[in-house]
C-alpha cells in the first residue's frame, strides 16, 4: 500500500480540457512537492507548498496542499499537448532519524492535439 | 550547466556480474540520493548520503552497495545482481535535507535489464 495515493493512474483527454489529478494520504506532510516526468528524462520539480491550505499557480497549472496537511492536488486548464507526462506528488515527512522524501505511484497525462 | 549525470544510461547484463552505475553532480550539494523507478510503485529510494563520507539505507537498499568518496560522486554498486534488480534507476541531490522542502536535480537515469 502506497502512503501517498495518486489518482487517477491514467488520464487521457484532448488539447483545451481542464484535469484534476489529486494526491491523497493519512498521514501529514511537513511538505509537498509536485514533479513531472517525461519519457527518458529524470522528474523535474514544478512547486513545492509548506503550509497547509496554501495555493501556487505556476502559469495553467494551480497547486493546492490541503488544510490538515495531508492530501494534495494538481489542476490544469485547457491542457495542451506539452503537459503531457507523468506526474509525480512527493511529501516530507519525519522518518528514520530524519526528514525523508517519500513518493506516489504517480498519474499519467495523455494530451491529444 | 547545473546538472547530474548517470552512467551509462542502458545496461544489459547477466545475473552475478558485478556493476557499478556513476552519478556525478556539479552544483556542490551536500545531499545525495539513489532511487529505483518501478511501474505502479513510484520511486523507491535505495540509499542517500548526506555528506562525504556519510551514507544510509533508504527503503529498498537489499542488493546494493554505495560510496561518497568525494562531494560530487555517488557511485551505486551492485555487487551480485539479480533479474528482480531490472529497473529504472536515478540518482539525485539537494542542497539540503529534500523532505524539508528543497529542490531535488535528478539524473536522466540508467535502464538496467539483468538476465
């Protein structure tokens, strides 16, 4: 069972749709990070929110981390064929004698022209 | 450019032969990282290094070795692999602690098969 649940696995719509992809788990996060993907290259970050409640807008893209600090999600409007990737949501949280960074299984965004 | 490097970024080869995969980075950060990618199970952290000299085990270390020598390289070891070791492996850094919010550079990432 994954800590950090990411849903939906797969979403596939067309250029000019708006996405909610949501990331979910019991447990809180001191922080939460947001990566994409795309094929043959390593995640790169786009956000990271500390504060529970807190809202980042990164041009279509809007980040919001959830109040209690335990779920977050990713929304885009009018989606265009360059998000396509895999998306990653990634939270801190104090394991192991130290602030580790623990992943989701991640969605993947199809966006045909 | 401020980037990290893998090598090589495909590797075929058999169970029981010893290989090591190289990851370097120039951005002088302190915090180092090895992770495996699996489908449906997101990146798995194998071992991180906080500094020189300074490594520990991360959720999935079975099968691997690691060194921090120098700052800027963090060599990954496999000294008897095995197939269920095939993945996608990254290596990454950080300033600081990535749990604490800072920005993680990972490599491109190396496809290791192991028949």
């Amino acid at each position: 069972t994954q800590l950090l649940e990411q849903s939906p696995q797969f979403l596939s719509i067309q250029e000019g749709e708006n996405l909610t992809v949501y990331c979910n788990s019991s447990s809180v996060f001191s922080s939460l990070q947001w990566y994409r993907q795309e094929p043959g290259e390593g995640p790169v970050l786009l956000v990271t929110v500390v504060t529970g409640g807190e809202v980042k807008k990164l041009k279509r893209l809007t980040f919001q981390f959830g109040d209690a600090r335990k779920d977050s999600s990713l929304h885009i409007t009018a989606a265009q064929p360059g998000d396509t990737g895999l998306y990653l949501c990634a939270g801190g949280r104090f394991s192991g004698g130290y602030n580790k960074l623990i992943f989701g299984a991640g969605t993947r965004l199809a966006v045909h022209p | 450019e401020a980037q990290v490097t893998q090598n090589p970024r495909y590797l075929i080869t058999v169970t029981g032969k010893k290989l090591t995969v190289t990851c370097s980075q120039n951005m002088n950060h302190e915090y180092m990282s090895w992770y495996r990618q699996d489908p449906g199970l997101g990146l798995r952290q194998i071992y991180y290094s906080m500094n020189v000299e300074v490594t520990d085990k991360g959720d999935v270390p079975e099968g691997y070795k690691v060194s921090r020598k120098e700052k800027r390289n963090f060599p990954l070891i496999l000294e008897s692999p095995s197939p269920n070791q095939t993945s996608l492996y990254f290596c990454a850094s950080s300033l600081s602690l990535p749990g604490q919010g800072n920005e993680q550079f990972f490599g491109p990432g190396t496809r290791l098969t192991v028949l």
